[in-house]
C-alpha cells in the first residue's frame, strides 16, 4: 500500500497540472496509525466533492489502543447505532471547526455530507443508523465528502496535501478516538438511547400505542427549527389516570402518559398544543439525542401519519372503504389519478398505509380534509349518501381498530361528534393535559348527534398491489445521445421533501415522518435496487419493501450504492412506500 506521504509528494506533484489529473489519487494510503481511502474523485471543481473513507483500527498490532472504543459501548444493537450517531457528530464538529479555520468555500472543504453541490447537511436530533459511521471490534469506519482545491481549473496541490495529509489527520484524532473524547458523555448517549429502545419495546405488552415522558419538551423552537423550545416552555405533565411507570435498564424509574391501543382523541382550544403532542408522538418512532427533550417519548414503530395531500398522484389503490360512485363512473377499487383531491388522497394515503402494515394512524384536523373527516346530521339530511362518494372517517375509525387491531389518535377540536367512537379522550388547557374521557362520554349521552351511521358492517378489503415489471421510468431526462445513462438512474435529493430520478420528481413534502436527507437517499438507492433486481410483476408492494428492507438490515445500507457512500441513513418501510407510491410511473 502507498503511504501518506507518497500521498503528499503525488499532490506536489500535481499542482496547477489540469483538474482531471487528481483522479489519479484514487486509492488506499496508509498513515501513522490508520488508513485513508479515496474512492471517488470529482471530475471538476464544480461537481458534487469527491468521496473518502478513513478506517482506524481499535488496536495497533501490539494491541496498543488506536480508536480504542471499550467494547460495551457497542455490544448491543441500540448501542452500536448509539455509537456511531456520537461519532458522526463529533465527526462533524471538528470538521466544520476546520472549515471555520480555513475559511474555504467547495474548494477545500470537507463535511459528512452534502446536499448538491456545496451546502453541508448537518446532523438532525433524531438518532438513526447511518452509513457514515461504522464500529466493530476490529475498527471505526468514516466516510466523507472532500472538495479538492484548485484556482480555476488547475489544481492547487499543497493545499490539497494540507486538507488530505493533516486535515484528516486532525479528523481522525479529535473524533474517532476514544482517549480524545468525553467517556461519561458517550455513556450517556449509548444509554439513553437503548433506554428508549427498551421503552419502545415495552408498549405493546402494556397495550400502548406511545409513551410520553414526564418532563419531556414538546415544542420546537420554531417552523425550520427542530431545537427544543427553551423559553416559557411547558414541560410535560402527566394527569393521574393515563400515568404509568417503567423501569429502565439503564436510568431506572419513569414516569409519563401511556396512550393506550384504540381511539384516543386530543381536544382543547386552538393554539394549546394539540397538534405539538401529536407531532412528538409521531416523532416519537425515532430515537433523540440526550438533551432534545425527546428523548423519553416513545411511540410504536409502525406508526405512521397521515394528511390530506390534494395534488398527489395515487397509482391503484382500493379507495371503495371510504370513497364509491365517483362521477364518471371512475373506479375507486383501483383508484387511479394524476391529481388527487384532499379527500381522495386522505383516503389513499391511509390505505397505503395498512397495506404494508401500520398498526397506529396518526391524523390532525389541522392537515385533514374536513368532507373527509365528519359528516354531521344536517349535511346527512340535504345531501343523501346516494349523492356522496364519501364514507367519512368518523364512520371506518372504529372499524379499523375492530377489523385490523390498528390504532387512531386524533387530533380534533372542532367536532364533537368523535366523541361516541373514542375510547380515551385527552384534552390540552395552556399546554397541560388533562383526561377528559368521562366528561366527553357524558356530553355524548346528552347531547346526541342524530347522525345516522353510514360505515357498513365492516371496513372491507385490503388489496395487495403489484407493481408492474415494466421498469419504473427512472432513466428518463438521463441519456445521452438517445441511450439511457449506463450508470441507473440519476438520483438528486433536495432537502427531506423531493427526490428526483432523472426528470421523474417525487414530492415528499407531507411525509413528514421522513426526518433526514440521508434516509430519502437511501430510499432513492432502495427504489433503484427494487427497479433493477426485485420487480417481477409477481411480487406485491409490501413483499417488494420487506425484501429489500431484510436485505438492508443483513447486509447494510452499502447494498444500494456501488461503492461505500456515507450520506445514506436507514428508512421505515412506510416511508418508502410513500416515495414510491407518488412515483408517476409506476404502474400496477
Ligand atoms: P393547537 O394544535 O392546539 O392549535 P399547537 O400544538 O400548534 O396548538 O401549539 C401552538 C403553539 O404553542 C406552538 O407555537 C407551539 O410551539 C407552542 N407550544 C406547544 N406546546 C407547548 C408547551 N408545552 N410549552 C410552550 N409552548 C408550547
Ligand atoms: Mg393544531
């Protein structure tokens, strides 16, 4: 192998040759006590930065420590992922402290990850496997984007000596090394994190559907900020009824609200906090980092949030449980539509989500189409149900607990008429919540709502869909002279709410369970690898997500790219069904 300062004296080598001439840097280089790898260089200046690796060996061959990370801190798979979050962030620390330092723009620059071309993304407060950081007994693996330096399009090779020989140097040393970091805060990630795992594990033998704790922080500071609110925030109460306690591993008792399986309805006034409560307890499917404030709120794994999304695109989906007889005599069985309306793509948006598997629906007034939501005695009586395509949802909630065991919290403060069908209600008062279901049963008792019940017997089906074998059209928008890129499909994320597979835009603005660029990454490489080796025109949706998703977790997120990327992170199998069931070509 090459060592480092072959590395140093090469890129003297190469100052002001022509840009193109850095690819031959592509390589491993061993240094003092680790090893680098570059694996992809950029072609120009101006391309996405070129990708790297450094792997740190645990111990040198006299067994002296090198990374040296006591095993415990990663014995358990809660503890490794625990792990390797710590160390991405502080990863990510001292790499923006260097590029405070040098001050460089694209030129010189090196981060965890991008988004396009040059703006870095930074770490967000949930905790999730990603491909940046990996630990095993033998070594610490991570894996980073550079922007090799150049004036102009030449290359300016002792400043790229600087950032590849010492800059990584200074990386591998205040980051991936045990002796340089802080023990007790490491620990407490670790623990904290498995804690909520063990918590998340404990729900559904206690018959819950989340937990929140006493104490926890709900607010964020605001729209673009997921930090915790820190002034005049209202910690969370628990009221005497809906307590319950857990002993954790790792931090003992805890106390907090325990939402049960069933109905649960979140009432109270505007501007209380209903929908804060709802969002955290949607959020609650990941784990926090220890100060978040969520770190203790833990909400079942397949949980997922629906909306009204008007615009959307729906490809076969069986919308007859709650929508029948539109005009036109369009099918609702295998709903099909470039532009669906609020109620429509509540419905489908729902259906899908059943369809592989979501055990609690979560669903706020404030994101609902109301025709799709209620139905009340006088709309009954001047518009027949003969002339409404719409089952509304007060009248399939119950059902779909019945008939599937799957769970609804709803957020509605606008309408009384949930109050027959809810098992549990929780009221929110200056953020504070309360147990109100006594008080809501005994107002349904006296003031009846004189609606007839239009929901039929039963829920009805779920149909399973098959996607098509013809390819997804991925490729198109990516040939070149009339051939479709041999390289698949070109992929671009921007942000958390848009993929983009050649000139085919997915829009993922309302799935907001989606918390990281990286994981929409990784659900972009997952729809590519579906396209190209698990579509057989036999296998259904739900069987096409679970295959790739056993896959990924046997053999890692490194499955869905040709050499090993960093800015991946692992997905729900909900998410990726969103992304791929507003996917305009696919057909079922
Ligand atoms: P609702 O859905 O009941 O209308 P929201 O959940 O949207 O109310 O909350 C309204 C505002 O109050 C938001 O700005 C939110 O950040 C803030 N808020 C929510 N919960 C708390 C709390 N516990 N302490 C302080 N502010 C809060
Ligand atoms: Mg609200």
């Amino acid at each position: 192998m090459q060592t480092v300062d072959d590395l140093h004296d090469l890129l003297l080598r190469l100052d002001r040759q022509s840009y193109r001439a850095y690819k031959q840097i592509k390589g491993h280089y061993a240094f003092e006590d680790f090893t680098l790898i570059i694996d992809h260089v950029q072609g120009d200046p101006f391309a996405a930065p070129s990708r790297v690796r450094v792997q740190v060996p645990q111990q040198s061959a006299e067994e002296k420590p090198i990374a040296g990370f006591p095993t415990e801190l990663f014995r358990s798979r809660s503890r490794e992922i625990a792990l390797r979050d710590y160390l991405t962030r502080q990863f990510d620390q001292v790499a923006s402290h260097l590029r405070e330092k040098r001050g460089s723009g694209k030129s010189g620059l090196v981060a965890l990850a991008c988004l396009g071309v040059a703006r870095i993304a930074s770490p967000v407060q949930q905790v999730l496997e990603r491909s940046a950081m990996w630990v095993d007994k033998q070594q610490v693996e991570a894996r980073f984007v550079v922007g090799l330096p150049a004036r102009g399009r030449s290359i300016l090779g002792r400043q790229a000596a600087e950032l590849l020989c010492k800059d990584i140097k200074t990386l591998v040393n205040q980051a991936l090394k045990f002796s340089a970091l802080d023990a007790d805060a490491i620990r407490h990630h670790v623990e904290v994190v498995e804690d909520a795992d063990w918590l998340r594990e404990q729900l559904a033998s206690r018959r819950l559907v989340a937990f929140i704790a006493d104490g926890a922080i709900l607010p964020r500071q605001s729209g673009v900020s997921d930090k915790p609110l820190s002034q005049n925030c209202v910690p969370f109460r628990t009221p005497e009824k809906l307590r319950v306690e857990f002993q954790r591993p790792n931090h003992g008792a805890i106390t907090g609200m325990g939402i049960s399986q069933g109905i649960t309805l979140i009432v109270g006034g505007g501007y209380h906090g209903k929908s804060t409560l709802l969002r955290a307890i949607a959020t609650g499917v990941y784990n926090h980092v220890p100060g978040d404030g969520r770190e203790a709120i833990v909400t079942d794994k397949k949980a997922v949030k629906i909306r009204a999304e008007d615009g959307r695109s729906i490809t076969g989906v069986d919308i007859s449980p709650f929508i029948n007889r539109l005009p036109q005599g369009r099918s609702t069985t295998q709903f099909t539509t470039e532009n669906a309306s609020g109620s429509t793509s509540q419905a489908a948006s729902i259906v899908e989500a059943l369809e592989v598997g979501a055990t609690v629906l979560l669903v706020d007034e404030d994101t609902s189409a109301t025709n799709f939501m209620i139905r009340d005695r006088r709309m009954q009586a001047l518009v027949a149900k003969e002339k409404e395509p719409i089952t509304p949802f007060i009248d399939k909630i119950r059902q779909i607990y019945d008939g599937f065991g799957v769970s609804t919290v709803l957020v509605m403060g606008g309408s009384g008429d949930y109050f027959d069908v809810a098992d549990t209600v929780i009221g929110l008062e200056n953020f504070e919540v309360q147990h109100l279901t006594k008080e809501a049963k005994a107002i349904a008792k006296t003031y009846a709502t004189y609606r007839t019940v239009e929901g039929g017997k039963e829920f009805g089906h779920i149909t399973h869909r098959v996607p098509k074998c013809k390819r997804l059209d991925l490729c198109k928008g990516t040939e070149h002279n009339g051939k479709a890129d041999s390289r698949g499909p070109k992929l671009k994320v921007r942000d958390t709410d848009e993929l983009r597979f050649g000139s085919e835009e997915i829009d993922l603005t309302a799935i907001e369970q989606l918390v990281d660029v990286a994981q929409l990454r990784a659900i972009g490489g997952a729809i590519a690898r579906l396209q190209e080796s698990y579509l057989d025109g036999q296998c259904t949706l739900q069987n096409l997500i679970e295959q790739i998703l056993v896959d990924i977790e046997a053999q890692g997120l490194d499955i869905l790219t040709r050499y090993p990327q960093g800015d991946m992170a692992m997905f729900r199998p909900f998410e990726l069904a969103a992304a791929l069931n507003r996917l305009r070509s696919l057909e079922t």
